[in-house]
C-alpha cells in the first residue's frame, strides 16, 4: 500500500460536503433518481443554480473550529453535474448562473485553515449520453429504454470518467483523498469493467501515489480504507483476520445534500458520542454538511458544528493521535475508552455519569494508572474508597481503581477522565 494514512488515523475527524444542483429542488441529492426526472425537467436547476452568497471561508472556519481536520467535498455527484471549470463537459459550474469554478477557491480556503483536501468523485453519471442506463438510473423506466441504450458506449465514459479523474489530480495541487461512490455489481448494474477500475488505480498511483483510495471501485484487495455508510459498527472492522484502516461517514439527517424539510436531525450530544465511538474502535469519522443553494450551511448544520467545537476546544487530547484501547483495559459500563500510544495516556468518555464512584476494574488499571484529571478543566479525581464505603462496595481495593467523581457532572456535553499511565 502507497497511500499515506499516518495523517489519516492521527487526524480523526473529517467534515464531508455534499452540494450540487440538488440543493436546489432541496429534497434529498437522489432526488433525479427517486423522482425519475429527465434531463430535460432536471435542467430547471442547472439554469437557476446561482449560489450568490457562497464564502469557502465561512465554511472552512466553522469545520475548523469544530475541531475537523480535514474535507472531503462532492467534485461531482450522481447527477453529473461538476463544481470546477472540467474541460471535458459544459455541465459544469462554469456554465450555470454561477459563472465561476467553486471548486479552486474552496479548496484554497480549507488549505489556509490548516485543512487536508479530499475530493469525492461519482463513478455514476446520470447525465452523461454514453452512461448506459441501468437498475438505477432516472431513465430505468422509460420505454424505449433498450433503444436509447444502443446509442450509449459505456467504455467513453469511462474515458471521460478517468479524464475528469487526472483533471482532479493535476489542477488542485496535493489531493489527501480520493473518495469514489459506488459500485453496484450484478444483475443491470455496474462494476470494474464498467469503470475500468484497474486501469484507474494505475493512474491515480501514477498520478499521486500518497492519495488515500476509498474502497468502492469493486476491486477487492484495493482500497486504503474501510468506509460504512450510515452505520456505526460495533467493533474494529477487520478483513482476512486483520484490522484495517476505517472511516464511517454519516450524516445529520436522513440527506446526504441539503433537504429543507428533513426532520430526523441527530442531536449534538450524538453526534459527539459517535465521533468518541468511532475512535474507541479505532477508526474515524466523516460527517456531511448538505449547503444551500445559495452556498451556506444553513442554521441546523451551523449550530451542530459550534456545538461540537465547544466539547473538541476542551476535549480534542482524547481524539486526535488516539486510538482502540489496549485489550487488558476493561472499559466500564456507560463510557468509551481511547489510548494515546505516543502520550500512555488513556482518556475516559463517561456516557452516563454515576453517582460519586467510578470502579476501573482489573490488574491493568491498578498497576499502571497513576493519576487522574478531569479533561476539560485539569482538575484532580483522586482514588479509592475510605473503610466505610469500601464495606459497603464489598470489593477488594486492590482490584480496582476507584475514581471519585464530582457528584454533579462537569458542564459539558461528555465529561472525559484523563488517565496518565506509568511506563
């Protein structure tokens, strides 16, 4: 494996971007699809897509102060339509009432923000003439289907698909991620042959050979990281026995692109417990913001990130460079354990805060850890449990480590213990 991922699994924690002209019909990025509407219906949004209160540095201020790290953005989503100035199509920002690429500045302004690049790439075009239409495509019921298919050569696009891809690779500088969706093999579907996913990853490790590859090109064996969608495991992926690199990406809602009507938000006290979640299992996190039309995140989104970037400010030690705890660390009920290998420190998230005591059971507590401190503010948790409530636990002292905890839990959303280690 070329790709750099030392970066990757230090830095944790990423903010995904989906925009496209389906912010504008504003109800889910599918909607071509969902709704099966024709080209000539779905051009409405490409002749008004006019994102005149569009600022990256807005966007990249509230990603970085939410405590992320790095972006990846939807260079071109299903619909097909592309965000910079590509010269292999007119379906382009260029040629909306947008006028401009909106790709450069964007990625100009992450970069200055101290943010790594990723560019996510759909393998599917709905709106290419040579993408053959299949079990998904907006066309899939016309009916002159099989006709409108003989005049479609799936191997142009994927030339065209590989031109935008070296397009991607050469125009923007070092790119950290190349985040492809999806394939979808099988019966009237597609996969490698239709990508010609082998001849891609050649020029991609051509091109740039530190770029970490998604796992979505129907080529087992390739893909530098492990990505569930909308779906947190309940442990450390592994594959052939062996862990691997991983990253779950999820959204605030049910919408990956802005849906003005969605209401199944995920609170901020969510959200932060699934980032802590995915860092205890040893992966990371990429979580959406759908903007608006006009080029902002809108309120629900914004209010979510700052809620976020208020717990990362005080709490960021047990995220970043942190991992899965070692094994011999029993992790209490109601709480997530990660480790900093390089610190030997072990940071515990308290899901649910007890009253007075906190028992970290088993040899490897009692003989290692050697001072405690709440993390958002340095204060001391001092051990173990005087005569009388020791007879009252009925433990043996010795087998355990007994935090004693406030009793009213610390002001913030998931109270963390900072646990420093012996060598």
């Amino acid at each position: 494996m070329s790709a750099d991922t030392k970066w990757f699994v230090h830095d944790r924690f990423g903010l995904f971007i989906h925009w496209g002209l389906y912010s504008l019909p504003a109800r889910h990025e599918w909607v071509k699809h969902n709704e099966q509407i024709p080209d000539n219906i779905y051009d409405r949004y490409f002749k008004r897509f006019d994102p005149d209160l569009y600022e990256p540095t807005l966007w990249a201020k509230a990603a970085g102060n939410a405590g992320m790290k790095y972006f990846v953005i939807t260079t071109k989503h299903h619909e097909g339509f592309c965000l910079w100035d590509s010269k292999l199509t007119n379906y382009k920002a260029t040629q909306s009432p947008a006028g401009r690429d909106l790709l450069t500045p964007m990625v100009k302004a992450f970069r200055k923000e101290g943010l790594r690049t990723g560019f996510y790439h759909s393998l599917i075009d709905w709106h290419h003439p040579d993408f053959v239409i299949d079990r998904i495509h907006p066309q899939r019921s016309h009916p002159d289907r099989e006709k409108l298919n003989k005049a479609r050569v799936q191997a142009r696009y994927a030339a065209y698909l590989h031109g935008q891809v070296r397009e991607l690779l050469t125009q923007f500088g070092k790119v950290d991620i190349l985040w492809f969706d999806f394939s979808y093999p099988g019966s009237d579907g597609k996969g490698r042959a239709d990508w010609q996913s082998e001849k891609l990853v050649k020029l991609i490790r051509k091109l740039q050979p530190k770029v970490i590859l998604d796992d979505r090109l129907d080529l087992p064996g390739v893909g530098d990281v492990k990505t569930p969608e909308q779906f947190q495991p309940r442990d450390w992926p592994m594959v052939d026995g062996k862990r691997v690199v991983w990253e779950a990406c999820q959204t605030f809602s049910g919408s990956w692109g802005y849906h003005r009507d969605e209401n199944s938000w995920r609170s901020t006290d969510e959200l932060i417990r699934t980032l802590i979640d995915c860092v205890s299992k040893g992966g990371n996190l990429l979580l959406n913001v759908g903007p608006t039309g006009r080029g902002e995140f809108d309120e629900r989104a914004l209010a979510r990130l700052t809620g976020i970037g208020e717990w990362m400010k005080r709490h960021s030690r047990s995220i970043y460079g942190c991992t899965q705890a070692p094994a011999e660390f029993q992790c209490p009920p109601d709480c997530r354990l990660t480790y900093n290998p390089e610190k030997k420190r072990l940071y515990l998230h308290i899901l649910a805060w007890p009253y007075k005591h906190l028992f970290l059971d088993g040899k490897a507590f009692v003989d290692r850890v050697e001072y405690a401190q709440l993390l958002n503010d340095a204060s001391e948790i001092k051990f173990g449990l005087d005569d009388w409530h020791a007879m009252q636990a009925g433990t043996d002292a010795k087998s355990s480590v007994v935090l004693n905890l406030p009793q009213t839990q610390p002001n913030v959303t998931v109270p963390v213990v900072e646990l420093f280690l012996k060598d």
